[in-house]
C-alpha cells in the first residue's frame, strides 16, 4: 500500500503540472521588454 502512495503521489508531480508555452520558448513583441525579475520585499513600504 504504501508502494502504491508514493508511486501515485511521484506520478502526480511528474504529470500533474503542465508548464506554460512561454517556459519553453519565450515570448518575443519588439513594442516591449520581456524578461523575469526579482526584488527584495524586506524594504520600507516607501521604497516600492
């Protein structure tokens, strides 16, 4: 049984999500810049 559990859970990971288009070829509009960014959240709220 609990073969079966981690088996069904490991295929749910595997398969469950699709990705979206734009992981596997990015997007492209010659009108805008198109790319992934990060910022810091611990900054005062006047900073953002």
């Amino acid at each position: 049984m609990r073969f079966v559990t981690i088996l069904l859970l490991a295929a749910s990971l595997l398969y469950g999500q699709k990705r979206p288009n734009w992981v596997k070829k990015a997007p492209v509009d010659s009108k805008y810049y198109i790319g992934i960014g990060a910022a810091s959240q611990d900054a005062d709220g006047a900073d953002y």
